[in-house]
C-alpha cells in the first residue's frame, strides 16, 4: 500500500479558511496531497476518522526536555524563577547524557499525546558529557519533528551569575560546538525533519560578547535565534542594572531581532518592545503555564497580536510547568487573556490558531501549521466520542470542552500515536528508568 487516505473526518479545521465536515484527506510521501469528499483509496491505507476533529499538528516553541526528570521538585515548587534556578542547578549538574535522552524521550512522547507534532528544544547546561546529540537522537526515536537550538551559560556564579561555575561553559567552546552542531544536523529543505538553532540562556547567564557572536553566527549559518526575554520583574530590573537599558533595547542592540529570532516568554514587553517586535518581525514564544506557575504575570498577547507580533506557544521546561500538554497550553493562553482582557478577549479559534500558524511562523517554517495541500502531513486526530466532548453544541471548539489527548498523530505521514498510544517508545519501559532516575538524583 502507498500512503494513508484519513476518512470522513466530523470536524477539519484547516487554519487556512473555513472549517470543514465530512471530508478526507490522502497523504503521500509525507505530504497532504488532496483534500475533499469521498476520495478513491487506490491502493492506500484507510484510517478512519468519522467521530473526530481534525487539526494540524501543534507547534511548541519552547521547552528545556531535561527537565522532564525535575518535575515537582519539592524545594523549587513554590520559588520565583531566581530562587527556583538555584535550588535546581546542583541537580542538572548531576545529569549525564542517559539522562539527557531519558528526559527528551518522555518530554517529546507527552508532548505527541497533547497533539504536538513540532517541537523546539532549548538545551543550556552540557554536564558529565552531555551533547546536544542526546536530545537529537531522542527525538529521531519519539518521531517529533525537531528545532533543537544549542543554548549556553557563560558567567558563573564567580563572576557574578546565577549559574554554579560548574555549569558554566568558555564561550569560544560554545561557538565552536554550535558550528559543529549546524554543520553535522541542520536541515534548511522543506519538511526538515530536524533544524538547529543558536540559543544563548539568557541576557543574565551570558556576555554581551556571546550575544553579538551568537547572532552573527546564526545569520552566517542561516539558522534560528532563540533565548528567554523579559521573564519577569527580576528580570528587567537586572536588564536596567546591569545593560542600562531594557531587555527589547539590549535584544535590538546585539542584533537580536529579525524574522529569524523567537524569544521565549516576554511577559514584560512594554509598549515600544512590541513595536519593536512588531516591526522587526521577531517572534515570542509564549508560555502561559510556566508564566502562572513561577508568578511571572500575564504576557501582553492580546496587544502583541494586534500589534501583528509572531506568537506561538511554549510549554517551556518540565520543572516550570511540570507538565508538558501543548493543548493544556492553548486552553490557558484564552483563559489569561480572558482575565486580564474580558471574555472576548481571545476566541478558542485564536488560541489554537496560536498553537498552529503561530507556532509554525515563530520557527520560520511555512510547511507546517496548516491543513492544505501541499504542506507536511502533520496531523492530530481528536475523538469527540468520549465523555469530555458529550454535551458540547461546538466539538470543534476543543479549548472550551473536548479530549485533552490525540486518539492518533501523524508526523511526515507517519503514525506516531494511535489509539491514545505512542507507538514508538515503551511507555512503562521509560517511566520505570525515570523512577530509577529520579532515586539515584534525589539520592
Ligand atoms: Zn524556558
């Protein structure tokens, strides 16, 4: 049989146009290649999805997979973010490169179940042999298709940072491991699989000089930019102390904005930055979970987005959010800016837009994100058959009441969920060699 015909889908929200009910999709070779009613099998697979909606995969923009083994630390539960680094810098200093791919397994497998079929990684701390390669070969056995960006920390706790020395890295060390990386994995093509990014940590865990060398490099390359901006009010406050400016002004300085960089967070962009962002083009990667979890605040979305800002949503790192669901991601984005804005704030619609079409914009991908032909057959299948759907006049407003979990994902054409299971790892399998982890670090 050559390639896949999904059947009689209930609800096909395209996020190109209008929705649309009853209708098939074929893939072939990895790509949509006809949308419409009743099309001829040939000699494909028929899977059925009558009873379903159908969306593009979700698109993450932020996460720290190691993190996947410091979920629920007890002393790091309730801290603001400065005080939750430091309670949990001497435990990712215990890390190796099992348990970097350990993490990235789960992390990537829990993030298909909430329907993502994209994901970026932001890997900072390279400890006891840990590579960038670990993660990158963990994602090749989940199936997601990958941005691992090569994050990086620079200024240790001896010259006045928040990282243990230990932790820390020489910069022209992590220049040159960037290189390396680009040249061995990145992919520009269309459909790439795998991509590779430049990602300093943060303006408070690196030089100026990285920064700038950072940002010449990847444009040499022709590869992504990524790092976290304007988390919180500490966070300003050490931009304006130490740089003299604030973080969107330090961020255009060192040629930190462009179509090509996305920054994570930005809960505290004032009114200028989003012109700035705006104009520029760069993207946010918004998290709202962590955001609520480490009481950063609410970032400005709604006015980012009618300012005509890129934003896509992040769940960031396991030990910020401690649970990876992209769907869960959406929900809360609406729900925020419900809060802060009134209820017409942001339709469900828009919040899944955000998760899909913004995502794919933020990563610099336009072969993603949307349900047409001729883009990557990246698909999440929702059952409306269950119990969280029973009731609802609108199933495909899945925000409001629908499955928190895909039955079946496609990425590249290729099942990677089916029947609420990963197929491609053993779930009990990883989940016992994390229990094991977890004893032997918390040990
Ligand atoms: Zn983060």
């Amino acid at each position: 049989m050559t390639g896949l015909v999904l059947r009689g889908a209930s609800h096909l929200l395209t996020m190109d146009g209008p929705d649309l009910s009853g209708v098939d999709i074929r893939i072939e070779q990895g790509v949509i290649s006809e949308i419409g009613a009743n099309i001829e099998p040939h000699d494909a697979e028929i899977v059925d999805v009558s009873g379903c909606v159908v969306t593009p995969g979700l698109v993450n923009t932020h996460h720290h997979l190691f993190q996947t083994l410091t979920r629920a630390v007890p002393a790091a539960q309730d801290a603001l973010l400065f005080g939750w680094l430091k309670s949990l810098y001497p435990i990712w200093a215990r890390f190796g490169p099992e348990e970097m791919r350990l993490s990235a397994r789960i992390g990537l497998a829990e993030l298909a179940l909430s329907g993502c079929t994209t994901s970026s990684d932001h890997l900072y701390l390279f400890p006891n042999g840990a590579r960038l390669d670990d993660t990158i070969e963990a994602a090749a056995d989940v199936g997601l298709r990958f941005h691992a960006t090569r994050g990086a920390m620079s200024i240790g706790e001896s010259a006045g940072g928040l990282p243990p020395d230990m932790l820390v890295e020489r910069e022209a060390d992590i220049l040159e491991d960037c290189l390396r990386l680009i040249d061995a994995f990145h992919d520009p093509s269309p459909g790439a699989m795998l991509r590779i990014g430049v990602a300093p940590c943060s303006p408070f865990s690196v030089s100026r000089e990285l920064m700038r060398d950072a940002a010449i490099l990847a444009r040499d390359k022709g590869v992504g930019l990524h790092t976290h901006l304007a988390e919180n009010d500490e966070d300003v406050a050490y931009s304006l102390e130490t740089f003299g400016c604030r973080p969107g002004t330090y961020a255009e300085e060192l040629g930190w904005t462009g179509p090509d960089v996305w920054h994570a967070h930005c809960v505290k962009l004032d009114a200028a930055e989003i012109d700035l962002f705006a104009r520029t083009g760069t993207g946010v990667a918004h998290c709202p979970c962590s955001n609520c979890r480490l009481g950063s605040g609410i970032a400005p979305v709604r006015a980012m987005r009618d300012a005509g800002v890129t934003v896509g949503l992040g769940v960031d790192g396991s030990a910020s959010n401690d649970r990876a669901s992209l769907i869960d991601e959406a929900r809360q984005a609406m729900l925020l800016q419900r809060v802060e804005n009134g209820a017409d704030a942001m339709a469900a619609r828009e919040a899944l837009e955000i998760a899909t079409v913004g995502g794919a914009k933020a990563l610099g991908r336009e072969d993603i994100g949307k349900i047409v032909v001729g883009y990557r057959a990246d698909i999440a299948v929702w059952d409306i058959s269950g119990l969280d759907s029973a009731g609802s006049w609108d199933p495909a407003a899945l925000l409001l009441a629908g499955p928190r979990r895909v039955r079946d994902l496609f990425v590249e054409g290729r099942r990677i969920v089916e029947a609420g299971c990963v197929l491609t790892i053993d779930a009990a399998r990883v989940s016992a060699e994390a229990r094991r982890a977890v004893e032997k670090l918390s040990g």
